[in-house]
C-alpha cells in the first residue's frame, strides 16, 4: 500500500475511534511503522492529512451515493440512497459532527478558502444533476 494511503486510512480509522484532537502524528506514525520525518515529507502538517482523508471519505461516499441512486433510480431507490448517507454520518460522528468541539478544533485551523471550497463541494453534492433530472 503506498504510504499516502496507509496515512488516510490509519487516519481514518483513528479519527473515527478517537477524534481528531486524540489523533497524533506520532500514533499515526508508529502505525505506519515510520519515523515523524517521513510524515512531514508527505505532510505539511497534521491538517493536512486529515483534510485529504475526509475529502477522500467524502468522494466515496458521494460515488457510493449515486451508484446507488443509478442501480434503483426510482423514488425508493433515492429514499434509500438518502438513508445509507445518514447512516454513514451516524456510525462515524466525529467525521462529520461540524458543530463538535472536535470537528471545530480542525476546522478552525484550515483556510478560509479551503473551508468554502468544502461548503460548495458538498452543496453541490445534492444539488447534482442525478437528482435534479431524476427525482425532484
């Protein structure tokens, strides 16, 4: 596994469990089996991974979101698209609680355009064509 990848996803896994202010590079790090130097190779800082992981969790669960809506593109099948997303956000609430201490701890530390960029990503999530053409 390239080590990008191994980061996200030990990223991932770690800020699921303990949330972002209990993840540290080094535990990141020991589980990646690297030294902190490695990590700032790839990394800048911290913030860093952790927005590259949840952009990434965020565009396999839009890709998720639609196949889903494709495979059964009736009313239901968007109703049930719909329910698998919240699902998601309720068994993962430290990615995505934005009104948490936690989530806000991360947050405040990104730029302001990176926090619009996200904002419009994810506006634009729902307002796609799929579901403007198929189910409004």
């Amino acid at each position: 596994m390239e080590l990008r990848e191994k980061f996200k996803t030990l990223c991932e896994m770690f800020w699921t469990e303990k949330g972002y202010k209990k993840t540290s590079i080094k535990v990141l790090c020991d589980s990646a089996g690297v030294s902190i130097g490695t990590f700032y190779s790839l990394y800048p800082t911290k913030e860093d991974l952790f927005l590259e992981t949840i952009l990434h969790i965020q565009e396999q669960q839009m890709k998720e979101f639609y196949k889903r809506c494709y495979d059964t593109p009736t009313k239901g099948g968007f109703i049930e698209a719909i329910k698998w997303l919240f699902q998601k956000y309720n068994e993962h609430p430290l990615l995505f609680m934005e009104g948490s201490a936690d989530f806000q701890a991360f947050v405040t530390k990104l730029p302001a355009e990176t926090m619009e960029k996200i904002k419009i990503d994810s506006l634009s999530f729902f307002y796609g064509r799929l579901i403007l053409q198929n189910f409004i």
